[in-house]
C-alpha cells in the first residue's frame, strides 16, 4: 500500500504544454509509448546497420507510427497482453517493429 502511495505522489498523470491558446497534453501512456519506440528504435537500427533516415530519431519515429497503429487503429483482440499505464506492451512491440 505504501509502494502504491509513494508511485502516486512522484508520478504525474499527465503534463500540459500551452503556447498561446493551444494546450498539448501528455499522458503516461504517450511516455510508455516512447520508451517502447525507443527501444524497438535502437534495436531496428542495429539490426539494419544505422542506415535508417533520420538515424535514430527517425526509427523512433517511425516506431511510433507502428505503435499508433496496432494500438489505436488495428485493433487486435484474443491477445493475453501486458498493459502498463494504459498501453497494451505486447501489440505495442508489434506495431513498433
């Protein structure tokens, strides 16, 4: 119980950028997904032997297309999948890959 309380006190459930009249926010869910295409990121570059456009920042990207996609758009269902912070880690893998 205490372990849970600590967790709630230091994360945040979202953050909130505004530029003039525009609000972007964030959640923990958009930080799972970036750390996911991250990683899938980096190992899409080792395997292809750092050729990708953009170098890293473009396998992150393009890694979060993948997420998006079979996250949000191809839905899945009859998988027995992880889910941390609201992001289904297993589809979130296949999609980035």
């Amino acid at each position: 119980m205490l372990h849970f309380f600590i967790h709630s006190l230091v994360l945040a459930d979202g953050v909130t950028i505004k530029i003039g009249n525009n609000a972007w926010t964030f959640g923990s869910n958009f930080i799972v997904y970036l750390i996911v295409a991250a990683i899938v990121g980096l190992v899409a570059e080792f395997l292809v032997g750092w050729r990708l456009p953009f170098g890293f920042i473009g396998a992150i990207i393009l890694a979060l297309v993948g997420v998006w996609l079979m996250t949000q758009v191809i839905i899945i269902s009859g998988l027995g999948d992880i889910i941390i912070g609201g992001v289904p880690i297993i589809r979130a893998l296949l999609g980035a890959i």
